[in-house]
C-alpha cells in the first residue's frame, strides 16, 4: 500500500521521518499541563486553575502570502513564529493566558528536513509564547501544491477568569492610546507587497536579494522579520495597570482594527509623528504612490498592539513596556464620536 502511495506522490516513509525530527523541537514548548506525547491521536492538556470562573479563549489564523518570500528565500524557520503570533497576540488581547497550541501544514512534497525547519519556528513561537505544542497535521497532497509549497495555519487556546476579561467596556473619552512596536510588516499586506515589489515576476529571487540602503539589508530579510509575540509581556502589563481595551494591528491596518477596541460612540484620534515608522514603509509608500489612508488600512505603521489606558497611567505603561525590551509610544487618544480613526 505504501509502495503505491508513494507512486501517487505521498511518502508515508517521509512522514515518520519529519515526526522523528520535529520531536525535540516540540518538547521543548511542553508545559506543566501537557499529558500527551507527539504521535497521538490528540493532544491531551490538563487545566489546573483557582479561578473562580474560567473561560477558554481560542484563535485560528494563518501566515498567508508571506509564505511566497519564504518560497523564493529558501527560508523556512521563521514563518512559524508568524502562525502562532497571529493566534496567541489574539487571545492576549482579551486577557488571557495562552495554554496550548496546534499547527496545519500541507506541504506539495514532504522534505522532512524542510518540515523540521518549519515547525522548529513554530516551537520558537510556542515557547516565546508559553504554549505548550501539543499536536497538529502535517499533509502531503502533490498535485494541490507545487512541490516547494507549502500552506501553513494553526490554533490556539487560552484561559482568563470571567471577571478580568478585557472587552473595551470600560474604555472611556479621555483615555490614551499606548502603541507597542512592530519589527516591521509582520504578516499582513503580502499580496500588495508583491505587487509593489513585482516579487511574482521572474527576476523575484534577484530583487530580494538586492540590499536596500534605506533598510540597510537585503529586501528579503526585511520581509521575512517574524511578527512579534506580545503575550509576555502584555499580561504583565494587565497585571500592573488598568488597561481598558487591547487591539492586535493586523489585516486591515489602523482603520479596521482600532475600532474593534472602541465601544459605540467613541473614535480614536492618532496623533501622527509620535511613534518611529520603520523605513520600509515609507519606501513602499513612496515606490508604489499609495495615500496615507490606504497605507494605515493596510499594513501596521510600525505598531503592532495599540492600548487604551487611563491617561494618569499611560507613562507608566509605556516605561514598563520599555523596560520589558518593547518599545512603546504615547499615539493617541480616546474621544467622542463616530469617527472611527482619525488620523
């Protein structure tokens, strides 16, 4: 049967080879709750908790078409990372605490070196994280995917007690707006950086590989940078402040994803030139003549978590990012009206 599997394209011997080596990587996120072992069935998790009321806090997403620079790079050991910031920088947002976590790979040709590389970014980011890896899928499916390709998704669970959840309820005119950074583009807005850099076109490999003065590193560096995973600290700083409400800046920029935060009746206004914009944003900006707005519905702007606090603890919250190695900024503030975000 194996024979004529493989015949069809699936190497079930390829297989158990990628399980033998993603092993230690996996081990290395397994947390006191883990029950299970790779190679099960399902991963079992043991939730030891005093809360009064708990609640479990899930979310899915993927890395999406910035898995294309990884292609072209030959880079594999990053993109990981994305997947789980995507989900764990979700549910932190909402207070809580990430347990555990789960990957999908589907893969065009199973290369078990290659998916090592990949879940050994995925581990990277469970352990910055402090979920544990409990399971997930690694698919074969030639003729679906090319055979360099691959697609790469994955879950997450967390755990808050009901009285500490972070909903924006208490978000109020007069708060400020705290912005944490970004270490760049993180994964959203690939397919229109694609496009500006003309990365489908045959000269992809050669235009990434060129070094850009103004980043001062090659293009593809720039872009394969890992998004950022915020749980860590951001819970710290949940248990020091009273932080109101919590907006993971993702798909869809500052437009779509600061309103998420705002109760109805209030808009966020952002006070431009406060916070340090990463250069390859105004380079793309600029090469591929895009407004202001167009840029802050897109991509991030050198901001990947924005807060709203009270404004008598907003310095205090920035030093104490500061001093956890996130730098932080006072962008804005919380007001009145309908406005969305005003920029």
């Amino acid at each position: 049967m194996s024979e004529a599997y493989k015949a069809a394209g699936v190497d079930v011997e390829a297989g158990y080879q990628s399980v033998h080596l993603m092993k230690e990587h996996v081990k290395k996120t397994f947390t006191d709750g883990v029950l299970s072992n790779i190679g099960g069935f399902g991963g079992l998790f043991q939730i030891g908790t005093d809360m009064k009321e708990p609640v479990l806090v899930s979310g899915t997403d993927g890395v999406g078409t910035k898995l294309r620079i990884a292609f072209l790079m030959d880079k594999h050991d990053t993109v990981g990372q994305d997947c789980v910031a995507m989900c764990v920088n979700d549910i932190a947002c909402s207070g809580a605490k990430p347990l555990f976590f789960l990957d999908y790979l589907a893969v065009g040709k199973n290369v078990p070196e290659k998916v090592a590389e990949i879940v050994s970014g995925v581990a990277a980011g469970c352990v910055k994280a402090g979920a544990a890896l409990i399971g997930g899928e690694t698919a074969e499916m030639p003729g679906f995917y090319e055979v360099d390709e691959y697609d790469l998704a994955g879950f997450a669970v967390g755990i808050i007690d009901k009285d500490k959840i972070i909903d924006g309820s208490k978000t109020q005119e007069g708060d400020l707006l705290v912005g944490i950074a970004s270490s760049g583009i993180h994964s959203n807005g690939y397919s229109l950086v694609r496009k500006i850099f003309d990365l489908d076109s045959e000269k992809a490999k050669e235009i990434l590989m060129q070094k850009i003065p103004e980043l001062g590193l090659p293009l593809g560096e720039e872009l394969l940078k890992p998004t950022k995973i915020y749980v860590r600290p951001l819970l710290g700083a949940m248990e020091r402040y009273d932080i109101h409400a919590v907006s993971h800046i993702t798909g869809g920029g500052f437009i779509e994803n600061i309103p998420r935060m705002l109760p109805e009746g209030l808009s966020a206004k952002i006070h431009q030139g406060s916070w340090e914009i990463p250069a390859i944003f105004p380079l793309m900006q600029k090469k591929a003549g895009l407004t202001e707005r167009d840029m802050f519905n897109t991509f991030n702007m050198g901001i990947g978590l924005v807060l709203a606090v009270p404004a008598g603890q907003a310095k205090e919250t920035v030093e104490y990012f500061d001093s956890v190695g996130e730098k932080a900024y006072i962008i804005g503030e919380v007001v009145s009206g309908s406005d969305g975000v005003i920029l």
